[in-house]
C-alpha cells in the first residue's frame, strides 16, 4: 500500500492577491476574502490535475512495496530534498535509515530514492521529503503561473467549482499545463 500525506503546506501562493487582483481589475478590497480562497483552491486544483508542487512543501510518503531495484518514485515533483527515511515495524517501532543505504536521483522528474541492493527493509517505509520549484512565486514556471491566473479568474466571474466542469476551464489552460502534468501508468 502507498499513501501520501502533505506534513506542510506551502508558506506563500504563486500568485499573490495583488497579482490576483491586477489581473482580475479589481481595484477595491471588498473581494479581497473571494480571491484570497480562489488563490489557494485554485493552487490546489492546478497541483492536482498536474501531479506536481508548486510552492516548496513538506510530504511523508508510506510504502509496503519497493520497486523494481529497489527504486521508489517520489510524488508531488520536483524533488528538493529527502529529510528522512525510516522503517516502521508492525509494533510501530521505527529505525531511520542511513543515509549511505539509499541514493537520491532528483534528476528524475519525478525524483526517486532507491535503496542500496542489500537493504530489504522488514516493514513499511516512510520517506519525508521536501517538493516544489522553490519557495517563492517567481521559482514557479511562467506557465503554470498563468494558468493560475485564468482559473482565478475563471472562478471570480463563473463562480463555478472546477470540480463542475471536469477540467481545468477556461480554455488554453490546458495546453499551457500540459507539458507539466506527471503522466501516471
């Protein structure tokens, strides 16, 4: 079984409520709470539909199987870092692993960790790791960042759950998310 939980969430959206609201032209701050909740509902809907972070944030990734040479894609790409990698036993007892016993390939989009070969860990692994393109707005790519933009703005005027439509409306976002989007097999 894997699950994924977020431990931390990003410190600051990719678009900022000015940005938001520059885009929008609104000029009072009477709308100020609607497009602050677009902002981050919005973020929400785009690192989904992508698979990816867009503001540096800290996962915990539960796994009972290891891949293939012992291999594990890490979600939520691009990697950062890997902070910890543990063992947990049936009794809940953990062991940390040392660094030495796993590689980081953060090359990879997605990152992996894979396990040095004689490592056969007896019971779940719980890796915690940090993803994202960084910790501030302008670290997020451009694209992204504009399709952020037309689905806040898509909310502020339809006042439409993405979730209604079944894609990331308005038209055009998905052209520039695609070459974003995690492709899962």
């Amino acid at each position: 079984m894997t699950a994924l939980e977020r431990l931390a969430g990003p410190a600051s959206e990719p678009v900022t409520l000015a940005e938001a609201k520059a885009f929008l032209r609104i000029e009072t701050d009477a709308e100020d709470a609607l497009v602050t909740a677009l902002i981050a509902a919005s973020r929400e809907a785009l690192e989904g539909w992508t698979g990816r972070a867009l503001i540096t944030q800290s996962w915990r990734l539960w796994r009972d199987t290891i891949g293939p040479g012992g291999a594990i894609v890490l979600p939520r790409p691009p990697l950062i870092a890997v902070s910890e990698v543990a063992v947990v036993a049936a009794d809940g007892t953990e062991s940390l692993l040392a660094p030495a016993s796993y590689l980081i390939d953060g090359q990879k989009d997605p990152g992996r960790l894979v396990l040095a070969p004689l490592v056969h860990p007896a019971g779940r692994l719980r890796i915690d790791f940090t993803a994202g393109y960084g910790p501030a707005a302008a670290d997020v790519p451009a694209p992204l960042r504009q399709a952020l933009r037309l689905l806040i703005a898509d909310g502020f005027e339809t006042r439409t759950p993405v979730a209604a439509t079944g894609t990331l409306a308005p038209f055009g976002n998905e052209a520039l998310i695609a070459p974003y989007r995690v492709v899962r097999l």
